[in-house]
C-alpha cells in the first residue's frame, strides 16, 4: 500500500485550510498558517502537524510504522 502524500491541513486558530504536500523523509513539527500567522505544533501525543490537523495522517503512521 503506497501512502497519500496530500492532506488538507486546518489551523486551529483561525480555521484556514490548505492542501499541502506531506514530507516522506521527516516528521513536520512546525507549520505557519498563511492566514494568521500563528506557527502551529502537534496536540500532546501526535508526532507532526499532519497527525493532529491534517485530512490524512503522516505517510509513516499510514503505514502502520512509528513517526521520528
């Protein structure tokens, strides 16, 4: 099974959503909403921004393996 690479990513604060291309070789910790500029952190317990506010989790918890 190959792993999605899009997810739509919702910034907590404001609720701006984009689509971003997930990294396949690191775990992305840190992400700037374009909109508010607020630099988004994963919830306690996620790996990355995509696990805890994307569509689709990152391409290594979809394939069953641990992130970072």
């Amino acid at each position: 099974m190959s792993a999605q690479l899009a997810s739509t990513i919702t910034c907590p604060f404001c609720g701006h959503q984009k689509e971003e291309q997930m990294p396949t070789d690191a775990c992305q910790f840190f992400y700037d909403c374009e909109n508010c500029q607020v630099v988004i952190k994963p919830k306690a317990g996620d790996c990355c921004v995509y696990c805890s506010y994307g569509t689709v989790p990152c391409p290594p918890i979809q394939k069953g393996k641990s992130c970072c």
